[in-house]
C-alpha cells in the first residue's frame, strides 16, 4: 500500500442530472478516506456512454457536491475545484488513450475482433435462457482465419473488440470492507472492451483511468464488485496496479426495495390508481396518456411534480436535489448518508464531516443492506434546526427562499422575511416548512382556500392579540379595516380570505 500521502481516491459518475443520494455516499466515502490521509480526492465524468449527455443540465451533480462541502482537487473546473495534469477528466476525450491499450492487447493476442451483430448476440443470450444457463460467449470470432478478420476490418464491418479472459483459473478478489472474493474465469467469457461505436466500455476505460490518473483506492457501492474480476484481469493484462478495493452496502428504501429514480413514478402511479385519472389528466391528458400506456415511461420532473400536487402528495426525495429543495441541511445529509454503510462505533451518531475525516476506515464499513430511513433523517434535519442561532436559520431560510421561492423574497422585506423565520423555527423540521404555513402571504386573495372554517375562524378573531394583529405586524398594512366581513364560506365547504380594499 502507498504512503498515506499518495493516497488518491476518485468519483466517477456518468452525466445524468443531479447526484443520487447512493452516489453521494460513495463521494463521501472517497472525499473523506482521501481527506484523512492527506491525499487527492478527484472528480473523473465518465461519458462513454453516447446515450448521455455532457450539458450544463446534466452535470449538475457537481453544484451538488459543492453544496455538501464536498470539494474535489482534481477534475471538472467547477466554481473554485478541479484542474489538475493528468486530464482530460471526461473519458468521451481520451478515446485516443484507450485506442492505445486496445492496440497492446490485440497484437499481443490478449483482444480480438468479434463481428456478430446485436441481433445474433440476443438470439444467443435467448437461447441461453430457455436452456436455463449462463450466457458466455462462445468465441466465434475467434474461429476466423487472421485474412479474413484483417479484410473485415478493412471494410469498416461493424464490430467490437472483446478481451480474451484466461481459461479456467481463480481471480482473487481482496477487497478492504468485504474480505476475499474468489470467481473462476469460466463464469465470466470474453468481454467487449470496445463498442461498436468506436468507445471503450465501462470495464476497460475505468482500469485505464485508474492507473494513468494513480488512483491508490476504489471506493464504491456493491453493485460494482461483480465487475472487479474483469478489471483485475485487464489490469493484470495490461501491467498495471490493483488499487485498494472497498465495496460498500447497497442503499434501500425502509421496505427493503432498491432506492431508485424510478420510486417517484411509483409513488405517482399508486396515487393514481387509489384516487382515480381525473386529477393526473387534467396536467396534460396527452401526456398523461403516454405514461399510463407503458410501466416503463416517466414523467419529466415538472409533469411529475404537477401531478403529485394534482394529487395532494409528496414524491419522495431520492437526489440529493430533492432533499435540498425540500429544505434539509447539507451538514445533516453528510452527517446521515455517512451512516448507511458505516459506523463509528460506540453508539455515536451525531457528528460534523471533520470527524468523519478523521475517523472513517474500511474496517467500519456495513456489509449488509443499509436502509434509508426518512423519519430518521428528518429528526436529525429537526435537531440540527432547533439547535441553530436563530439569526442563523432566519439566514438559511432568506437562502433557501432565494433558490426555490422568490415570491417571498420579492413581497416580504428583510426585516418580515426575519420576522417570519423567527415565528416558525421552533416548529420547522426543514427550511421549507415555514413555506408551507405562510404560502397565503404571496398568494393572491383569491387563490387563498382554506379547509376548515371553524379553525380559521377561531384563528383569525379569538384572542389578544388576534390573528389579524399578527398578520399586521407581519404586514405592515392596516388589515382590520380592509378585510370586510372577514371570513366568507364557499358552497364546498372550505373558506375563502378575501380583502376589499
């Protein structure tokens, strides 16, 4: 193992949007073993995939790192991070690189052309299936004589380019937080290395990656541990290190299913189908239509969230986005995702990131399942809360506002912002709660529909000083004579505020 000020660790996610909360642990995991030896903690895109996109949009995972406090020295300039010498840190650049290191392998014998198409390799995996086997790859390619192979290639026939992974023998795997794996090459066959299209796949860019950037530790989530076989195996074809492995738990939900994008569809869907279609195709019935016709379709996030307000729901929060939109705090998240997969022993739970640097080991790390309990995170955001100078959270709330509800910003002053902060922090559990208790002070006097007659009532005219004492001091402006008959009920029933000037 290197001296602890070579320690280097990475991050490499695929440009996809926001951060998912199982991401943001692995970030975690590798800024803070990196922090705590006095290493380099990099940031690298992987964007192989032409599938994906590499905009502004989906790199927004970057302001959400930064928001956690989660600086990278090396990688994507990004608001004072990155830069660095062993770039360029998007592998959709480096096709030259990996080109090189495919070259190596073909001539020494280690890589070989395979011509089947997409079709012929299905048919194979289908056959593969009835049989009730594993599919392995069954060398065709191979069989070809080198004239022929030469000649296709010449051609430009569509192919790719697979690894020729040794005969029958044990790859050892040891890994840091779950000890030893061993799997037999025969379970594994001939992986591509290089798509059709010209790019490297997963498999061969991240062990190229690894070496030429000098990562000492990989540090990521257990569905990756079926792949470090194949990247052993490239690694020991190519010559190169086998860093330090350490595979974390997988996240899942309270009910032990998989933490995922796809629970806000499935939250969406269930409501849909206790509550009926009319709420949901009233958003967009075209739409609408097109995501009911197929389990598979999802919503834009905007439809999505049109909907669940259709519906008089909450989507559960799943990127880190969502948790910060709905008004947790960046220390509570570091503070609780650092619990899903690790322990700090001796029944602490409550901690800061700078102890989390100088504690986090491998030898702490959970193998089992961790479960993303939400109750449990929203006591710590409470806490945390509750604890803070209320000039702080007044401070926290007007930034919090700025972001995701400028309404409130452009018809409340600094001063009633304040005031309003101070009115609800010892009942706020988020930063967005406030919000939901005091939306009516930016909606229009007609938009203001109330429930329950009987507490608004009681509200508004019982008591010294009453409730519209408090919405003057909130206001500013002399309600008592421009609220004309107070509170009017509607034919359904809630109540309706309407002011007459």
């Amino acid at each position: 193992m290197s001296d602890s000020s070579d320690v280097r660790t990475r991050f490499a996610p695929s440009p996809s949007g926001h951060l998912h909360a199982g991401g943001a642990r692995t970030a975690l995991f590798c800024w803070a073993y990196a922090r705590g030896h006095g290493g380099t903690f990099i940031i690298r895109i992987e964007d192989t995939d032409r599938k994906r996109s590499s905009d502004a949009a989906s790199m927004a995972f970057l302001e959400d790192l930064k928001w956690l406090g989660l600086a990278w020295d090396e990688g994507p300039e990004f608001d004072g991070c990155g830069g660095g010498d062993r770039g360029p840190y998007y592998q959709s650049e480096r096709r030259e690189i990996y080109d090189r290191y495919i070259r190596k392998l073909l001539v020494e014998g280690k890589a070989y052309h395979a011509f089947e198409t997409p079709e012929e390799i299905e048919a194979a995996r289908e056959r593969a299936r009835k049989e009730k086997r594993t599919y392995v790859y069954d060398r065709a390619a191979l069989r070809l004589d080198p004239a022929t192979v030469e000649r296709y290639v010449a051609e430009g026939r569509p192919h790719v380019v697979r690894f020729k992974v040794p005969d029958a023998r044990e790859v050892v795997v040891r890994d840091s937080a779950l000890g030893v794996v061993r799997v037999n090459t025969d379970e594994i066959g001939d992986f591509v290395i290089r798509k059709a299209d010209g790019f490297p796949t997963y498999h061969f860019a991240v062990v190229v990656d690894d070496e030429l950037m000098g990562i000492t530790h990989v540090i990521r989530g257990q569905e990756h541990l079926a792949n470090t076989p194949r990247h052993v195996l490239l690694q020991e074809a190519l010559g190169f290190r086998t860093p330090v492995y350490a595979h974390g738990s997988i996240i899942v939900n309270v009910d032990g299913t998989k933490m995922s994008k796809r629970d806000k569809d499935k939250t969406l869907r269930k409501a849909v189908r206790e509550r009926g279609l009319d709420a949901a195709a009233a958003v967009d019935p075209e739409t609408f239509g097109w995501w009911l016709s197929d389990k598979h379709h999802q919503l834009d996030l905007e439809r999505a969230e049109a909907l669940a307000r259709e519906l008089g729901i909450r989507l559960p929060e799943i990127n880190i986005e969502d948790f910060r939109r709905a008004g947790y705090l960046p220390e509570v998240l570091v503070n609780y995702v650092a619990l899903l997969g690790w322990s700090p022993g001796g029944d602490v739970e409550k901690f800061d990131a700078s102890y989390l640097v100088e504690q986090f080991d491998f030898e702490r790390m959970v193998k089992s399942a961790s479960r993303f309990d939400r109750d449990k995170l929203l006591a710590f955001n409470l806490d945390a809360l509750q604890a803070m100078p209320p000039e702080e959270f007044a401070q926290r709330f007007r930034d919090h506002c700025v972001r995701y509800h400028p309404a409130f910003v452009e018809k409340l002053d600094e001063a009633q912002l304040d005031l309003l902060a101070r009115a609800n922090q010892k009942r706020s559990k988020t930063l967005d709660d406030p919000i939901e208790s005091s939306r009516f002070f930016v909606l229009g006097d007609d938009e203001i529909v109330v429930e329950d007659s009987k507490n608004v009532r009681k509200a508004l005219l019982k008591g010294e000083p009453n409730g519209y004492a408090h919405l003057e001091a909130v206001s500013g402006r002399d309600l008592l004579h421009g609220w004309r008959g107070r509170v009017a009920s509607s034919s359904d029933g809630s109540v309706r505020l309407r002011h007459h000037e």
